[in-house]
C-alpha cells in the first residue's frame, strides 16, 4: 500500500499553508487596491512556483513542489477538488430566474455579447493561428474554437463582486448585466464542453463527437429540470429531519461531486458537471443565505486561492511571457466584448452611457478564461505562451472593469440624488410588520393613502419584483422597488423597523431601513442612481444606530444627507 | 508530470462522492437515534471498504478503491488533511480558560481520569500483552504506553456533544466534565507525541528521545502562550482591514497547517500541531461564533466524515473481528474510566450521583481513540484485531454516555423544578438595554431593589461568570448567575428583551429571555437543575414568539410551565 510517507505528509502540508498564506495574503492586499482577489492568488503561484523560486532557489522549489512523486498527485488531487468545488460556487451565484425576468434585455445583450466575440475570435484564430499561439499538433478548427469560446466567455463572479463593490448589484442595472453574463456563460460552457470532447483528452468510451454532445445536453438538461427540481424538494427535508445547515452544506457538496464525476465519466471536464450542479443548487429558493454563506466563504476563502495559485506553479511566467501577444489578445478579447456588450444594449433600447457600462462590465474575464485556458494548455491545444497571454488578458480586463464601469456611470445624466430625494420622501419611523411579506403592503398602503393610487396594484407589482430577487442590500438596508403606471413623479418612503424585518439580504441581516421605491415608467433604471449611495452611508456601523435613535423625519434626513459627504470612490471598508 | 489522468480525476471524486454521501447519510441517522454521528460515519466506510463492498463486489472495490497507485495516493491526501482540520476543530471546541476557572475541581477530576486509567492500562498491558493485541514486532514498552495512553484520553468533541444535547454544555456540572476533559486530553496528547516518537516511525533527524520530547514540550508551550497572544492580537487587525469573515478562516487553516507541518517535522504526528493551534485560535476571545460556525460545519460535515468514511476502507472489520478482545477492552477502558472520574469528583467534595454521571460523561471516546488506533496501526504496533476493538469501545463508550448520564442525573435528588422557580421569579417584561454588559447591570439592580442586596457585588459576581464563559444556551435564551454571599434562597428574575441581546450564542441569535439565577451557597449545582428543561422549551421554534407577546407575568409562567410537558428525553428537534 502506497501511503504518503511522514516526510511527504510534512510536505505536503507545508506547500499547501505556504500557498494558501501567500495567496490569500495578496489576495487581500489587491482587494485593498480595489483590485480583483485573484490576481493576488495568482501572484502567489508565480512566487512560490518556477518563476521566482524555481528560478533564485531551485533546491527548495524542488523540495515544496516537486515534479514528481506522491506530493505532485497529492497536490494535483487538491487542487482538482478545488477547482471542482469553486466551479460549484460560480454556478451558485448564477440565478437563472434572472435570465427569465430581465427576459429580451439580458438575451439580447447576453447572445450579443456572446456572439460577436465568438465569431471575431474564431476569424481571428483561423486567419492568424500560428501568430496566436496555436500548439504545432493541435487541429486548427479545435484551436479556432477554442479561441472564440475563451473570448466569449465573461466572469460571473467577478462581473457580480464588481456590481456588488459598486452598490448595483441588485439593481435594475446590475440584474441586466448579470443576467447576460449568464446567459452568455451557461451557452459558453455547453459550447466548451463540446470543444472538450473535440480535443479528445477525456475517455471517449468508443463514441463518437456526437454521442459526447448529446450526453452533455442531455445531463445540463436533466439536471436542470429534474435535477433542480429534486433538489428544491429536497433540501426542506434535510432542514427538516437532519442537522441543518450541516446536512444542506454536505448534500450541495455530494451532489457536485458526484456531477463533476459524471461529466468527466462522459468525456467532458469534471468541472461543468459541478457548475450545472452548482446552477441547480442556486436557484432554490429554498437553499438559505445562511448556507450560501457557509458554502462560499469556506470554499472562496479556502479552494479558490489553492487552486488559483496551483496554476501559478505549472508554468513560468517570465520565460513565456510574450509582450507582443499579450497586447494582441488583450485588444482582441476587449475590442469584441466591448462592442457585443454596448451593440447588445444599444439594441435593447438602453441609453448610451448604460450600454457602455454594460459592455465594460461584461468585458471582465477573471477566474474562467484562465481555467479553460489551463484545460486548453493541458490538451496539448495552445502554447505556453498563449496560455500566459490569457492570465494576462483576464486579470487586465477584471482589474479594468470596476473603474471604467464607474467613469461610465458618472457620465450619465444625474437625475436624482440622494438629498433630493430624502428631502421629498414620505417616512414611516415606526412599522409594525414582523415579516418581508407584510411590509411591503404596510409601506405601499401607507404611500396610497397619501398619494391616491391603488394600493394593491402597487403592492402586487412591488411583491412580484420581491420575489424575482430580494433587495435586501446588506447593513440593515432593503430597498424594494417597482414601476408604477399613472404615477406622475417618482415617489420614495423610508420606512423604519426598530426589530429588523428579514429581507434574505447577503449578510444575513435583518433590514431596520426600507427604502420603498416607486417608479412612473419603464425607462428609469437612472432613478436609482442614489442607491449606491446608500449603501455607502450605512457601511458606517455607527450610522444605523443613529438612525435608529433618531427622533424626527428632519433628524433622519440629516443623517442620512450628511453621511452621504459627497465622495465618489467607494468607501475603504 | 505525473498529474491524475482523467480516469483518476474521475474515480477520485466518484469515490469522494459516494464516502461524504453515506457517511452524511447514515451519520445522520445515527444522530434520528441519539447515537454519535462517528457510528454512522465509520459504517459508510465498513459498507464501502473491504469488509462488505469489497467481499461482495471485489471488482468495483477495487475500482473505486485500489490498493495502489495515483487514486491511493489521492485519498490518502484527502484524509490526512481531514484529519489534520478535524483536530484544529477539536482543539478550538477546547476552552483553555475553563480549566482555570474550574480550578481544582477540574484538575482533580482531570488527573485522577487520566492517572488512574493510565495505570491500569499500563499494567495490563505489561501482563498480558499478547492477549490485548500486541503487534509481534513492536517493543513491550511502547505497546503498554500506547495502550495506556487510548485508555485515559477523553473524546472532548462527543462528551460536549453529548452535554450540548442534554442542555448541561453551560451548566456549571458541564463546565466540570468539560475542563477535566480538557485537562487530560491536553496532556494526554503530550504524553502521546511522546510515544509516537518512541514508536520512530516520524524522521527523527538524527535526534534522540529527549529532544523529541523537548520540541514537542516546546513547541506547545510557544504556541499556548506566545502563539495564542499573537493570534489574539492579529484576529481583531484581520477583521479591521481584510475581508470578514473569510480572512480569519483563512488564517486559522494556514497556523494549523503549517503547525502540523512542523510537528510531523520534529517527529511527531501532524495532528498534534493542528490540535495545539486549534486550541490557541479557539482561545482567542476575538474570535467571533460566526467564524466559529462555519469552519465548525465546514469541517464537521465535509471533512470529519471523509476521514472517518476512510478509517473503514482500511480494514476488513469482519474478518478481524474478535469477541473476546472487544469484551476485554471495553471491561478494561470503562472500569478504569469510570473509577478515575468518580473517585476524582468526590474527591473534590461532589455528592454521588454528581460524581457518577462525570464518570459516564468523560467515559465516552469516539473520535480520538480511533486516530489513534490508527496511527498504532501504521506504526506496527498493534494488531488489526486490537484496532477493530479500540474502534468497538471508542463507538460503545460514546454511545452510552448520554443515556448514562442522563440515567445518574435522574436519581439526584431533585430540589427545583421549572414550575416552581417560575412561580418564585421576579420578572423584567421591558428590558431596556442593548448590550450583555448592560443588562446584567439592569436586571441585578433591579433584583437588589426588590431583595436587599448589595447591587454592584452582585453585577460583578454575575459579570465575572460571563467573562469565563458566556451564558447564551441558544435559541433566545440566556443563563447568566452566580453565588451570592447572603442570600438565603435562590433568586430568579426573568428578563424579557423585545430588540434581543447579543450574548454570543452558540446559534449566534440574541436572546430575548434572560433568566438571571443568584445561589446562595457554593455547593448548588443542582440548583440548576431546570436549566435543560429551559432549553427544552425554547427548542419549539413557536415559543418565543408566545412569549415575547404575552401580556403579564402570569401568562409568561403559563405558557413556559406548559411548555414543560414533563418529558424527560431530549426532544427530537
């Protein structure tokens, strides 16, 4: 029996707190750049891997990360787990009712953005495929594929942490692009997992390209319907019968193992089977935050920065290092997300700073570029250097994305700031719902006395956009909004619960403000404009206090308007 | 590049798989019994390992579990990093100032559990060890050191699981069992590191015995004292300038791995470092429950399963079944576990039946026992057929502690139940303040006005109890109390707080009811009696919302009295 030996157990445990220090040490410091984490994961494996250690200390490289031997699988077991686990969280983050509600806007934008740079990336790698880093051996319509799907491909979890660091990402705003983005990326991953069985590198079971396709449509399909089903009834009864959230956290990780195992079994990569599991997972509404909580802290804290930095330690960074290349792909990749994103928008009618917007945010690649290029890398299908390229290319456009996405919105005509809106805002300091249900017609009921329209038309289609995704925004604060036809003026009602109504917000806290909002027509998503605003003012931990202790309208208008000092960068919290 | 084929990639998580899913599964209905959850865990791996898979379907044993090669190698890597995370749990679970606060008692206790079984276990095994199992090869002394050693050591994670369920976890009796559990395992464990050494089987760098046994002394002496102040001071700065909670987990998995990784440097098993660290991190009064919850049900549910699932692959449990050796070890580690507890307590002043039920609580193994069985296993020190009986004790002794104890506790003498402290309580309907230390100061002075007591000797005495170790028994309910010189009865006013008060929880939720408990004298233990059917109680999710609308005191007496329906098993929530 080979078991790991007591000098590979040191090893092997030592290599992996060195990485995981490291890369989460300047994962947290590129954070504190307003930087994507991964880039400082990443960074980690360049350090410890070939390209700093290897080179300035051959002997301890050798010794931490060996190229062979038991501490290789050991570490290629970790990080494979890893990126099966993660790939599992991305797909929990997707919420696929989202597609439906945003419904032409985000299929618009998402098939355009999604398209264009398919078809520009596919020309460019069958025109110029040697130039673009084509391994000598690969077939040249698998590369040309292969390119075009790494460019079409966004990062759902950056493009979501970029939303959520700016304070949209459960507006209107941010739902459009999100809903692309994942749209783009559910299509995007069954186009990949195709190319997968094209390069031939997983066991093809004596059938054909055909059979492999057929097989991946069918298991997305299945676990979609009836997996995603099953799996809404059930996690109830493991809330019910065992401990919770235990057996929910166990039940979520069995599930994508088992799927990972199976897509890998029909000769597509373990990875889609735990991003569809992960899909199907996410969209109960019966999964609860507290388990999501659990489930991406461990694994984004813990899994994601191993195997971020197990990439870093595959390849040397500065002998592959192309600077031509580099600069190639880069304008490639963001010259056609760019145009998708904004062409996509411009066609679903959005003005034009928004449809920027939306194209810089769809243009962020990050975590997934550089798994399918490492796949690609694997297969025998791109060169080093072109694999080095895209880390380059995906970093680049993940670290591009927060600042421009915020120049564009800055551009766009300000219609209404939070004072002005305080200043003509109705206030209710004492509500006495105890649930999420209830308030929403004890505010909305509020409003239509004063304001004369019908009540339960406005409370319905503020409860239906409730439930399409909450907006509970976190640090106590929901905001629940609605358009609402013969309105004449946009009308806000701050709302003030001394015990806290659970609005399902990301941190698990109860909502104590409630900014209902109503809106006249379709065409506002710019109304919300002082809704990262307010998320900004109540990241101060004191401030929810001082509301809550406030005496007066005028007092909580004061408050709220002073806290907002005008600064436009996010807050260093 | 030796990395894992697909094939291997497939069968790892196939195999992952189905370990978690079974070991969660049947964990969980150990647990539907009142069994600990290791009985179900180990199972799934006696199903899936050579014992019944493996005799039955040998091909698909060996499919999904070879004996050799890249896969072995993989779940070897898998377990040992289970086990390494599982022990930094249980080492947070150790509360370091409980031992001082229970000063004598618990180190009476702890030392007479320890020396006692020591003993008779060293003898037995020095006079008969090829009845007990000694492995031909293995020296006699070591083989009486180890055996004695698994004979002391308490199993801390089942005996507070087993005090949790009971409703005693905070009681001052559970604070007894809990710190000589303590006591003995942390020397247990230094005694073990010791042994391991003496077994050779770690790289011992050309040193002898003595500077095995000097690192391993100073390697937990730096880590309790210098270590634990570090980490102490870091956790507050990594909650102010990195991601909470995220960082903090990630810090206290990169200390126990790399502690790990050292211990098994200097010789010693890497569990011992991982125990250590977890023991410094769990100290650490900045850690918050939140932190505390999810590397708790991360690890306990994902990685504590996987490796007890994988104790079962490794050993054909049938074949080395022997009746006579379980019935010897399980007549030897209770007889001598029992006596040391209960000579220990009445030693320490403890009536009789007290002093049984500490002897059944700190009598349950589990978990430890088992590692270590293995880890002799390994080293060739003992016989397949005395594991197989170390695991039969460790199972059974666990498995009979709670009714054990729940059996001693019943033939106390019973002095208060809840019906008749609720009719004796003062009430507080409108607490008014917001934090821990300020309702303790409230609800005492409120007391002393209506008693004629010195208010502020009483809020220290009650403060001084909280700051060893918080009173929040979860589900809205907090216990604060203490002694108080002068009283002639004892004195229970409940609290009631509408907004909720954080006394940091075990669930993390405020506590809207507050039964603050003054004694009279020191030796009134059983003056707390009623707290588990308080528990009891407000585990019925409708409770608290009855009580916090009740309109008069005699309502609130009604409904808890009521709430008591005088069943005496732990409800089945």
């Amino acid at each position: 029996m080979e078991y790991l030996t007591s000098h590979n157990v040191m090893v092997m445990l030592l290599a992996l707190g060195l990485m995981l220090g490291l890369a989460r040490t300047l994962g947290e410091l590129a954070q504190r750049f307003h930087q994507p984490a991964v880039l400082g994961e990443l960074l980690a494996g360049v350090i410890l891997g070939p390209t700093i250690l290897g080179n300035f200390n051959p002997e301890l490289g050798a010794l931490l990360f060996p190229l062979h031997g038991p501490n290789l699988i050991a570490l290629d077991a970790v990080a494979t787990l890893s990126v099966v686990l993660f790939l599992m969280v991305a797909g929990i983050e997707v919420d696929l009712s989202t597609i439906w509600k945003q419904g032409r806007a985000g299929f618009k934008i998402g098939s355009s953005s999604m398209v264009i740079p398919f078809v520009m990336g596919f020309a460019a790698a069958m025109i110029i495929p040697r130039a673009l880093g084509r391994h000598e051996g690969a077939d040249n319509l698998v590369f040309a594929l292969f390119f075009a799907i790494a460019l079409s491909i966004s990062a759902l979890p950056v493009i979501a942490k970029t939303l959520m660091d700016l304070g949209l990402y459960r507006s209107d705003l941010g739902m459009v692009v999100v809903s692309a983005a994942v749209f783009s990326d559910l299509a995007g991953w069954i186009v990949f997992a195709i190319i997968l069985s094209m390069m031939g590198s997983g066991p093809t079971h004596g059938n054909g390209i055909a059979m492999i396709v057929f097989n991946t449509l069918a298991f997305a399909a299945a676990v979609l319907t009836i997996g995603r089903l099953l799996i809404h009834k059930t996690i109830p009864f493991l809330q019910k019968y065992a401990k919770w959230p235990g057996s929910v956290i166990s039940f979520a990780i069995v599930l994508t193992l088992l799927g990972a195992a199976f897509t890998e079994w029909i000769g597509i990569h373990a990875i889609f089977g735990a991003f569809i599991v992960g899909v199907a997972i996410g969209d109960s509404t019966n999964l609860r935050e507290h388990t999501r909580v659990i489930l991406e802290n461990f694994i984004s804290y813990i899994f994601a920065p191993l195997f971020f930095a197990s990439i870093g330690l595959k390849v040397d960074f500065a002998e592959h290092f192309d600077a031509g290349l580099v600069i190639l792909v880069l304008a490639i990749a963001c010259g056609c997300k760019l145009a998708g994103g904004y062409l996509g928008a411009r066609w679903s009618g959005m003005p034009k700073w928004d449809s920027m917007a939306i194209g810089v945010g769809l243009n962020s690649r990050g975590a997934m570029e550089i798994i399918l290029g490492l796949l690609a890398l694997n297969a025998g299908i791109i060169r080093t250097r072109l694999f080095v390229a895209l880390v380059v290319m995906a970093i680049a456009t993940s670290v591009i994305s927060g600042p421009a996405m915020k120049y564009c919105l800055d551009k766009r005509k300000k219609t209404w700031r939070l004072r002005e809106v305080l200043s003509r805002a109705l206030f209710m300091q004492h509500l006495k719902s105890r649930t999420h249900r209830e308030v929403i017609e004890e505010i909305t009921q509020f409003a239509s006395r004063r304001k004369g329209f019908d009540a339960q038309m406005a409370d319905g289609a503020v409860w239906a956009r409730e439930k399409a995704l909450n907006t509970g925004i976190g640090n106590g604060v929901a905001i629940p909004h609605a358009h609402i036809k013969g309105l004449t003026e946009p009308l806000v009602v701050v709302g003030i619960s001394k015990q806290g109504i659970d609005f399902d917000s990301p941190d698990g806290n109860p909502a104590h403000v409630i900014f209902l909002i109503l809106m006249p027509s379709q065409n506002s998503i710019e109304q919300l404009e002082f809704v990262p605003e307010i998320a900004r003012i109540f990241r101060d931990p004191g401030m929810m206090e001082r509301v809550l202790l406030a005496k007066s309208r005028l007092e909580l208008i004061k408050l709220m308007a002073n806290g907002d000092n005008g600064s436009n960068g996010p807050s260093p919290s």
